[in-house]
DNA sequence: GTAATAGAAGCG
DNA sequence: GCTTCTATTACA
C-alpha cells in the first residue's frame, strides 16, 4: 500500500524542556518560526518549529536523528501560522541563547517573549495609549546638542553605515546621550531603544511620542499580558516599525531590524536574573549581528567591556567630552583625631556642613547620599556589646522610624541580611548601661544631623523618599531650596529636578561599595560617580567623605580614560572579564558539603584540554532567608572554552542538587 | 504494612 | 505547565 508522506519537524513549547520532535502528514513543509499545536502530555499546547528534522541528520542531541526511529512520534495537530511568527534572525538569537547561556530552547523561548506570543485570545482595540500629561516635564530637550560637527559627523555615520556595525557612544551627559538615540532613529526603519529602566524609558517615550507618533510602541515587563500580546501584534503586523523599551524590547519581534540603541549601556538593570540569566548588552550585539544592523551602545560611562571592545577596533567609538563637576575626596577627619568626637558627635565633616549651607543659603539644592539605610549601630558604651542577629551574626541596624509591635518598643533592630526584627531597648542588653553610642552613619541618623545643623536657621525642605505622592501642591515650596537625603534612589529624583539639579553633593562613608562581591565593584562605583556627577548642575560639586582616600583616588578627576587604563590592568593581571570569560555555578544542596573538591582538568567535548580554564570553589553562603548554597566560579579564556569548562564542572556534581548556571554573571 | 503527600523528572 | 513517577512521611 501507498505510505503517507511523513515530515518530522523540531518543536520549542514555551517551557522549560528541550525541542522535541513530532510528525505531520503530507509533504507540505513548515518553515522554522511557524506556530503550530501539538499534544503535549495529553494537554494540547502551542509550539514554534525549530527547525525540519530531515532523515539521517542527525540535529543536536541524544537519539533523536530521524523521528521516526526509536519511539512513536505524535502528530502535530494544527498550523496556526501561514508561515514564520519570527525572523529568522529571532530564531537564530534564540538558537544562541540557548547555547550561550547553557538553558533548554524552551526557556529562552519563554524569556524572550513571556508566552504571550502564543496565547489565544482576541485582541481589544487598545482604549487610548496616549496617556495624560502627568508630569511637570523636568528636563527640557537642550535642541541645539547636535549641531556641533562632530556630532553631525557621528550620526551621519551611524545612519549610513551598511550591514553589522556596532558603536559605542560615550556621552558627556544624559541629555546629550538621549538626543543623539533619538536622532539616529529619526528617519530608520524597524529601530529598537532600550533604556535600563522604566522611569527613563518614559523621559525617552516623551520624547519620541511627538516625532514618531503612530510608529512608536511600547514594550516592558511591567505590561499585563493583553498589553503585551496588543503590543506584539501591533509589531508583528508592521503597524509599528519604533520600539521603545527596557530590557524585554531587545526581544521585539519586528520583521526586520535596522538599528538597536542601547541607552546606559553599563546598567547593571541589564543583566536579567531569572531563569534565563542573559545580559542585554550581549543579545543586543549578536541579534544586531544576526540581522545585519547596527548597534549602538551608549553610555556617560561605558563598561570596560565595551571600552575594551572600542581599544581593539570591534566598536567604533564615538567619544564626546564634556565638563564633569569638581570631584573632592575629604579624609574622614575623626580619624586623625581619634575617639575624641568634635561637639555633638557630628558624622558630617565641617567642609560639607560649610558647603551645603552656603548653596542652600543661595537658594540652590544639595544632594545627600549614603549607602546605609536606618540610623545607626547602637553600641555600649560601658560593655562593648552589640546586638547581632540569631541567626545571620550581623550587626542588627536601629531603625527608629520602623516600629516594632513589640510592646513598649519606639524604634526596632533590624537585620539587613535576612530581615529579622526586634523592638529596640533604651539601656544595654548584657550589662543595662545607659550609654549607647551610635555607630555608622546611617540615612536616618544623617537627616537628624541635616535638621539639627542646615534646617535650624532657614526654611529647607528636606526630601528623602520616592516619589510616591508627585502632586503639584509643592508649589508654595517650590520656592524653598531642597536638600535631597537618602539612597541613590533620592539622588535619581534630584536628577530629574531639571533646572534645579543640585548644585553641591556629598557622599558619606561610600567606600563600602568596594567590598560588595565581585571583580567589578570599582567600576560600579566609579559609574556611580558619574552618574552622580551627571545628576547636578552644570557648576556641580561633589564631595566624597571617607576614610579610605586611596580608594577614591583614581575616581577624583573623573578621569574615565585614566581610571580604565587602572582598571583594565588590574583586570588582565587577575584573568577576569573583559580579558576572560566567567561562570558562576549555584549549587544548592541540602547539608552535602560539595561530592568533589578538585575537579578534573578541563577538557572539551573530544578531550582536548583547556589550557587556560579553571574552577574556584566551591565556597559556602548563606541566602537572605538563611538557606545554604555553594558556589563555583568557572573563568577560561573564550566563550567557547567556558562553555567546555562548565560542562565538565557540573559532571563533578553529584546528582540531586539544584543547579543554576550563570555565564558573564554581575 | 499501606495510604497520603511532596518533590523531581520528563514530556516526542 | 501539567502529568507521572519516585521517595518520603504519616498512620492504622
């Protein structure tokens, strides 16, 4: 009898599972990209066609070849797409996430576009996407930015250039950063912007809104899923060709893509932390190679990744100096002076007190950052006792704002770490004495020492949280010079204060940023400084309070070129990003203290060993909710041979444990 | 000893 | 994500 014509094709479900093949009747061939449905333990499910999986080939994996060999393959139940759902060019990035960050085909999937690309569901008509003018508008558009030459000359290049190009911008500010994203686009088709979070993302769709009109399209994690799903098929119909977003938009299903902006390139928003732990520098650059476009990253600070890219000539690099406020680094003057505390026991030195007045004397705003949050330590004078938490041994912070429900308790100790909470006493909980001594300068104890010394002889209104409750009603006070206090979340509001931005700054006692995990806490820092800087005025000043000056002193100029050369030297010496590349493997295993020490040497898949890769650990940590994780770090030379090297890590794991992989993690 | 339940595996 | 299989615990 005459047999049915059999095609067997690779399917992806939007989960966390591998592709899986399946048949269908007739010799009509689906293209990569198609969305169908098929059986998926017994429930019917939607899919994209990975690839066709031809007789005799035999397609990444185990057993698989052609399918109709070693087990009964289902049939795929219906085609919903007459054709590809997604470029090519989308198949292939998600193809590469999959390999590159070491996750099932499935998940990357998920990732890149939540499901809601396969969901049924009839779209409504969108009510309004315009939404009201909520907003003051801060930061007006400086127009005339671009007319120098040189920057005529920068977009002339980005507009013109042909096939795979990538550029690195490093802007002398933020406005000027914007205005050139916006200009390049201007009159491109199929554009995708990327902005590390929401709130900027909205400054830039303000922007946008009124050039692009139509075009433009929104696209964030915050949307719900019958937003997100009006979105795609607005994109996938070609009704908008702009897409604006945060890290999800780089995903953006457009049918092709010419250029892909990516603001504030160093941010590390972009590093997504779940599931799949992808960066969006890295997709951005290889879904702009695979579609033959442009890539633009732009930064006031680029990486050192980037930066080292634009050195070797992968990059183009477009630079554009600007003024940077002065930059003071203060020696902690309690240091020299011992315990002997200067009246009041003031944690502010003098220099910053004398400054700030003096500009807000002037009518002008001050920033006030610190990393801390609470009030203080409270240590005992008589014992030496502190309190620490049960079960993390930290030194629990008081919070007097915070009320514990503990009877009786005005203030509450809490634990940073894990979150634990006590009501807190008046007198020493080991030897009862009276004389508790604040330790650290936290938040709250700043913003008593900012009401004690600035507030007390003028009318300052001191802003120190979110802005929750924008209204209008600040007009009468709008008149009142502001001192902003708090985290870098208060100085991101002082920075949208348009015309008003802080004249002065000052930074209490930052350096414990250095001693945050990981090889890239200078640079971190160093980006904050400048986005700090970015933040004030025009004649801005920032002073650094601290009692490490070493630390600072590479920051002090702002000197980027400068500080990079430090940076990068120190980078190769130690064999850490951009010079290499790394893993880190997060184990979690019950009580197991880890099944091997010393992994074997690493070889690849043919058993040619890696000269040059190697795997640190594991070490012990502790989560927030107290839980025991082990962690390896995995450096070799190239992406490939990470790749290898990981691979032969994880055969040393003994099976059972939870294991998450995370490549170029933060 | 079996039943109830939780957690991991696998899905073509 | 949902089913199914397996390991563990509860319980008469």
């Amino acid at each position: 009898m005459l047999k049915s014509v059999m095609a067997f094709f690779d399917l992806v479900f939007p989960l966390k599972l591998k592709p899986l093949t399946y048949e269908m009747e007739g010799a009509k061939t689906l293209l990569p990209g198609t969305v169908v449905e098929a059986e998926l333990k017994k429930t019917i499910r939607r899919a994209l066609i990975l690839d066709e999986n031809l007789p005799g080939e035999n397609v990444s994996g185990e057993g698989r070849g052609q399918g109709a060999g070693k087990f009964p393959t289902k049939t795929i139940k219906s085609v919903l797409t007459d054709g590809p759902a997604i470029s090519a060019p989308l198949l292939g990035l998600l193809k590469w996430m999959a390999g590159y960050y070491m996750v099932p085909e499935g998940l990357a999937l998920k990732v890149m576009f939540g499901g809601e690309l396969f969901e049924k569901g009839k779209p409504r008509k969108a009510k309004r996407p315009e939404r009201g003018g909520t907003r003051p508008a801060g930061a007006e558009a400086p127009a005339a930015l671009l007319t120098a030459s040189d920057a005529v000359a920068a977009l002339t290049r980005i507009r013109q250039a042909q096939d795979y190009r990538a550029f690195l911008l490093h802007a002398p500010n933020g406005p000027f950063e914007g205005e050139l994203a916006l200009e390049a686009s201007r009159d491109q088709k199929g554009v995708i912007v990327i902005c590390p979070e929401r709130s900027r993302m909205m400054e830039y769709e303000r922007r946008m809104k009124p050039v692009f009109g139509g075009r433009l399209c929104v696209l964030h994690g915050g949307l719900t899923s019958a937003k997100r799903r009006f979105a795609y098929e607005k994109i996938l119909a070609g009704e908008t060709d702009v897409v604006l977003g945060t890290r999800v938009a780089v995903f953006a299903p457009l049918k092709k893509v010419s250029l892909i902006i990516l603001t504030g390139e160093e941010d590390p928003n972009y590093k997504n932390r779940q599931d799949v732990r992808y960066g969006t520098r890295e997709v951005a650059v290889m879904r702009a190679w695979l579609e033959k476009a442009r890539v633009l990253l732009s930064s006031i600070c680029p990486s050192a990744e980037s930066y080292l890219n634009a050195l070797r000539g992968k990059y183009e690099y477009l630079r554009f100096p600007g003024e940077k406020p002065a930059v003071r680094v203060l020696l902690d003057s309690k240091k020299k002076s011992g315990s002997g505390l200067p009246a009041g026991g003031d944690i502010m030195d003098r220099a910053i007190t004398a400054a700030f007045a003096g500009a807000l004397e002037k009518g002008r705003n001050a920033l006030l950052v610190a990393n801390r949050p609470g009030h203080s330590v409270p240590l005992c004078e008589d014992c030496g006792h502190f309190e620490r938490c049960p079960s993390c041994g930290t030194a629990l912070v008081l919070h007097k704002t915070l009320k514990a429900k503990k009877a009786g308790a005005s203030a509450s100790l809490l634990c940073h770490h894990c979150g634990f909470v006590k009501g807190a006493q008046e007198t020493c909980g080991v030897c009862g004495g009276h004389g508790l001594k604040p330790l650290g300068a936290g938040i709250e104890r700043l913003k008593e020492e900012a009401e004690r010394l600035l507030t007390g002889t003028m009318g300052i209104k001191i802003v120190d949280r979110g802005k929750k409750t924008e209204k209008p009603e600040d007009a009468p006070e709008a008149l009142l010079p502001l001192l902003y206090l708090g985290t870098k979340r208060v100085s991101k509001i002082a920075g949208e204060a348009g015309a008003a931005r802080p004249k002065i700054a000052a930074l209490i006692y930052p350096e414990s940023a250095f001693f945050r995990p990981g090889f890239r806490s200078r640079e971190r820092v160093f980006a904050e400084i400048n986005h700090l800087a970015d933040r004030l005025s025009a004649d801005g000043k920032i002073i650094i309070q601290t009692k490490t000056p070493e630390l600072f002193r590479a920051m002090k100029e702002l000197d980027y070129e400068g500080f990079m050369k430090e940076e990068l030297e120190e980078r190769k010496a130690l064999g850490y990003p951009p010079f290499s590349k790394i893993a880190q493997i997060t184990i979690e295993a019950p009580t197991k203290p880890m099944p091997a020490q010393a992994p074997p040497p690493v070889k690849t898949r043919s058993g040619v060993e890696i000269p040059d890769a190697q795997v640190l650990g594991p070490i012990e940590k502790t989560d927030e909710k107290g839980k025991k994780f082990f962690l390896l770090l995995v450096k070799a030379p190239t992406a490939r041979a990470l790749k290898a090297a990981v691979g032969a890590a994880l055969r040393t794991i003994a099976p059972g444990a939870k294991v998450t992989v995370d490549i170029d993690p933060a």
